[in-house]
C-alpha cells in the first residue's frame, strides 16, 4: 500500500510558491524499493538509463515508455551512460565499461582501472572519455572500444599532487573535454589526452556538469554549490544558492528553465538562477535523484529525472 501511494503521490501536481510556480511529475518507470538508477542519457533517437546490478532501462519514444534490457554482461552497478545512435557505453564499479554495439548486442570491453567510473562521454566522432575515483581518466577514439589511461600528471595539476575524485565529463562538438570533480575542480583538454587547464578549483565537490552548444552551462554539488557560466565554462560563477544541501544533477531546458536534484530535494528556476523554488514536498522530499537530462537543442520544456527505488521520472513545469 505505501508503495502505491508513493507512486499515485509522485504523478500529482506539485504547488508552490516562486518563479517556477509548479512542476508536474508523471512516473515513467519505477522498480522496487531496493532499486537505484544513477544515470540516464537522450537522444533525438532514443534514452538509456542505467543503475544498479547492470541494470539498463531503454526507451524509444523520448522517454515515455520504458523497458529492461537482457543481455547486459556485468554484475555490477553502472554509473554512468552515453549514447550515439545505435552506439552506446556504459561504466561503473571496479572500472567496468560495457559497450553496445550496432548489432544491439552489449559486451564488456578490456578496462585499465579497476577503480570506479563515474561517468562517460561520447562524441559523434567516435571519442569518449570516462571519469572516476582517484582522478582516473581514460579515452577512447574507437567509440569505446579500447581504452587508456589520460589522467594529466596531478603533481603539476593539484596542490600537493592530489588524485581527485571525478564526478562528470563532457565533450563539446568541437571535442574539447570538460571534467569535473572533488574540491571544485574544473578542467578542460582540448583533445581530452593533454594539455590540461584548470579553468576553477575550490573547496565543495562538484557532482553534475551541463554544459550547452550556446555556452550557457551549470555546475552544482556539495553544501549548494551551484556555478554558472555563460562562454562554454571559461569561466564560472556562483549564483544564488536555493538551499545548503547536497545538489547531484543540473540540466537547463530549451525555454531557459534550469532545474537542479539532489538528496531528497529539487530545485528550479526560471529566470537563470537568480531566484528559485524548492521544491520539497512529501513525495521529492522523500527520493534522491542522480540522472538528469534533455535532449541536446530540444526546444520543449521539462527533463527526464532517475534514481531512487528505480523511478523515472518526466518533470515539467505547469
């Protein structure tokens, strides 16, 4: 009865009072209560999911209908997921990466970590970068067939030669690679393999990285840390922070609309970050939420939002 509840609770309108008035989520997919999804990816062809025990949801209608795929060839949680098409990579605990090919079928690939990876990226062109604990770093230029290891060389990087941990990486279309991690740190690599540049570095971990075509982009995690930039991430900003909690995930919609998730709490704002509405009623207060996303250029309002107890869900704004 409690997990009925908590679903019919989920797809209610949710009312307050801000910029951002109410946000409606509809549950796409849920699991059972022991279930966790920590990533989702779309496409204009199709959006993969992804989470614990090798668990990959896919769907082929913009993120309206869900289903389980079999076949995935590892027991571990998956972290992260990137997709291109047909192509698509997935990473995880003990530095599992699992690649499906353009036969549909997934495979696991020769990993050289055996640290967990957090997140991945992959580029039209077929160049991928993962992230990880311990500044782990790899790159791929066959869509992820075959990897190594492309960490700068910390000594020169952080104070002390610290190995930070990696949270988020994106690859912009001109390929220039972003990464983002433990202690507020932000660099990026024109080719993802050297010349790395600390574009900011701070106290509070960073845990999501958006980072848009047009150079508007944001950045969020520990103790409400949220950063914005408006050139591509040259530079970056802090904006007016909804609450002191630990935000996960950042997307901006193609209406100017930008949301933020976390532990048991969301965000949203409709005029840039300069003023928010939280958004911590019973049923967001009680879930965290990981993955965040929207199709690239999409011009519609809302995202798609997964994590906690297997849910997906579609979140727009009324």
């Amino acid at each position: 009865m409690c997990r009925l509840l908590q679903v019919l609770c989920l797809a209610s309108t949710l009312v307050v009072v801000g910029p951002l008035a109410a946000l409606t989520p509809e549950v796409r997919f849920s699991g059972i209560a022991h279930d966790a999804l920590f990533d989702v990816d779309i496409t204009t062809d199709r959006a993969l999911a992804v989470g614990l025990a090798g668990t990959v949801l896919e769907s082929r209608d913009g993120g309206g209908v869900w289903t389980r795929l079999d076949g995935i060839p590892t027991p571990f949680a998956l972290n992260g997921v990137a997709v291109q098409g047909e192509l698509a990579l997935a990473v995880g605990q003990m530095g599992v990466i699992v690649r499906q090919q353009a036969n549909g079928q997934w495979v696991e690939v020769d990993s050289p970590t055996t640290e967990r990876l957090m997140q991945v990226a992959l580029h039209p062109s077929g160049r991928a970068v993962a992230v990880g604990a311990f500044g782990t770093l790899l790159r791929s230029t066959d869509a992820g067939a075959s990897w190594t290891v492309a960490a700068p060389d910390w000594q020169s990087v952080t104070d002390q030669g610290f190995e930070p941990h990696l949270y988020a990486v994106d690859i912009a279309a001109n390929g220039a690679v972003t990464v983002a991690g433990e202690f507020g740190l932000i660099l990026r690599s024109a080719n993802g393999r050297d010349d790395w540049t600390v574009l900011r570095s701070g106290e509070a971990s960073i845990f999501g990285l958006h980072l848009r075509e047009d150079g508007l982009g944001y950045a969020v995690g520990q103790s409400g840390t949220i950063l914005k930039t408006t050139d591509g991430g040259q530079q970056w900003a802090s904006v007016a922070e909804p609450g002191k909690v630990v935000w996960l995930n950042v997307r901006a919609d193609g209406q100017g609309r930008v949301y933020v998730t976390g532990i048991r709490e969301m965000a949203s704002s409709g005029d840039g970050g300069r003023h928010w509405t939280r958004h911590t009623n019973n049923e967001l207060g009680a879930l965290w939420l990981a993955g965040l996303d929207q199709p690239e250029g999409a011009d519609q309002a809302g995202v798609l939002a997964v994590g906690q107890g297997g849910f997906v869900l579609s979140i727009t704004p009324d």
